[in-house]
C-alpha cells in the first residue's frame, strides 16, 4: 500500500534566494543552483519544503539562503 501524505506537509513551501554569484565555484555547485532553479543572482524563488530541496541548500550555504 502507498504512504499516504498530508496536504499540509505538501503545501508547505520554502522561499530561497540566490545571494552570491558561482561563477568560481566547482561545476558541482553550478548544478545545484541551476537544479533549484535560479537563473539570476538575488532572485527568491518559492520551493516545495522537501528533503531533496533542503539537502541541495545544504550542498550550497555559501551561495544560496532561505528567506522567509
């Protein structure tokens, strides 16, 4: 049987916000900030709060801070 999820949890949302610019970071860092989906610096985008989302911030503090 399939967990279910509650809709709170699914609806929650992150703001995220692109502070510092990784043009002297490893390609890995590159990645990870293109994969959340930024395509310019001191952009806030809204995220689902998940763990994979979470674990990616996690992967760039020095470029990357949760707003909000």
């Amino acid at each position: 049987m399939a967990a279910k999820t509650s809709k709170a949890a699914s609806s929650t949302k992150i703001h995220l916000k692109w502070v510092r610019s990784a043009i002297c970071s490893p390609v890995k860092h590159k990645k990870v900030v293109k994969g959340l989906g930024f395509t310019r610096l001191n952009q806030i985008i809204e995220r689902p709060d998940t763990a994979a989302i979470r674990g990616m911030v996690k992967k760039v503090p020095h470029l990357v801070e949760i707003v909000k």
